[in-house]
C-alpha cells in the first residue's frame, strides 16, 4: 500500500461542510504531520485538482476543495442513476430469458460490472459486481471497446496484453480490429468461452441523452441455449431492453435495423 497516498487522501477527510477553507497550519495541526509533508501533500492534491490554494501569505496558504471532486462525484452519482434505472429492466429480462444479466461500463481503460442478475440455472459466472476485465474480452467489454472514440481505443490496444483470461491464448491484433469494427457497424457484440468455458455472451449498448454509450446490456448463459430461434430471441429482448432503459435515460432516436448473427 502506498501511504503517501493514503496520507494525502486523508488530508481531504479534514474538509468538512462546516470548514471548507483550510490553513496549511490548520490541516498540518489537524492530521499531526510535519509541516514540509503536508506542503508536499496538498501541493500533490493541488496538481492533480482535487485541492484549490485560494490565498498565500508569506507564512501560511489557505485551501479549498477542487472542482475535481466535484467531477468525480457526478461520475458516482451517475452510475447510481444509471443502476437503479437498468435494475427493473435487468430483472424482468432475467424472469424472460432465464440467462445471466450484467450491466458494464468503462472505468478507465477496463470494463467493470456494476450490477448483475442471476438466472435459476446452477450455472455461476466468473463474474460478479465490481469485477474489473479488459475491454478487449467479452461482449460486453468488447461492445464498450468497439464504441470508444478511435483514439482513446487505439491507446487501449497499444497498451493491452492481449491474451485470454481462460487458457492465456494470444488474441489476434489485427483479428480484434476488424471485430471491433464489425461491431460498432452491427450495433451489437457477441463472444464464445472468452471468459467462462462453454459460455454465449451478447451485448448491446445503452445511450444516454447525451446520445453517449455509458453502458453495455449483457446476456451470457450456455452456448447451447444461444442457438437458433433462441439466439433470435435472447437478441430481440435484449435489444429491446436496451434501448428502452436508453429511452429512461432520456435517449430519443429512431430504431436502427441489427444484422443477424451468421
């Protein structure tokens, strides 16, 4: 564990509603750290955003807040919205397809799931809420991959080690690329026994109003129920699921046709 970094988050614990302006005098006496440490803390947090020196003296600074903070609890706030409005839909899309749920989204240049639903098969996933993955593995994180901004999906993949999580089998570069492609034209991903042997998974995105994807819709169960007119099925709900939780997020578009899976 990093303690500079620990000590430094706890310097923000110091702010309260009560006493949202600070002294480094006052913050050095409140965490009993020397002096020149908590300097080097705040001007750390300074750098960062997460701290605003709004006065100095020639013996002290004052500090506030950063809009950082501020930033980063509307991205919270967000994901909360974002889960207690997919929540109903996820659960009535279970009791229908009797098949696993997750909901996905970015963090960084991983996927992470933030809410699950189980079906009543003894089946049990690999996955659970706050699991992290690479975006490159699974419908759902591929689906998210495949609508990021071409840059931002290039670093991605330079930065990636693309192997499997099952068996460590390399994943193909260029292979990848060209799925990636074929999905933001699909509106749709699909993947086999990439993270769970003998596992189907398919996904489609959520858009907010903002017309944004914040979020992958995915289905994952036994490869041998994502077979013919099920597989039709699994995709017309889960489609439809998608875009109306989309709709409860304030997103207004026209029904875009989705190929079939050949």
């Amino acid at each position: 564990m990093n303690q500079s970094v620990v000590k430094a988050l706890k310097l923000l614990d110091l702010f309260t509603e009560g006493k949202s302006e600070l002294t480094l005098k006052e913050i050095a006496d409140k965490s009993q750290l020397p002096k020149p440490t908590v300097y080097r803390l705040l001007s750390s947090l300074e750098f960062a955003g997460y701290l605003r020196k709004i006065k100095e003296t020639e013996h002290d600074s004052r500090y506030r807040l950063g809009l950082k903070l501020l930033e980063l609890g509307q991205l919270v706030s967000d994901q909360l919205e974002l889960r207690n409005v997919a929540l109903p839909f996820m659960e009535q899309l279970a009791h229908d397809l009797n098949e696993v749920i997750h909901l996905v989204i970015v963090n960084q240049e991983e996927a992470t799931y933030i809410e699950k639903v189980e079906s009543s098969r003894a089946l049990r996933l690999y996955t659970r809420i706050g699991k992290s993955s690479p975006l490159y593995l699974g419908s759902g994180p591929k689906m998210l991959l495949a609508m990021l901004p071409k840059g931002k999906q290039e670093e991605i993949l330079r930065n990636a080690d693309l192997f499997r999580l099952r068996d460590e089998e390399q994943i193909g570069e260029e292979a990848l690329r060209k799925e990636l492609e074929m999905i933001r034209k699909k509106g749709y991903a699909y993947s086999i026994g990439e993270q769970d042997a003998d596992t189907t998974g398919i996904s489609f995105p959520i858009y907010d109003h903002q017309h944004q994807v914040v979020a992958a819709l995915a289905v994952s169960g036994l490869s041998k129920h994502f077979e013919g007119e099920n597989l039709t099925y699994i995709k017309e709900k889960t489609q439809q699921t998608a875009t109306n939780i989309s709709s409860e997020l304030g997103y207004r578009s026209k029904t875009v046709d989705w190929e079939e899976i050949t």
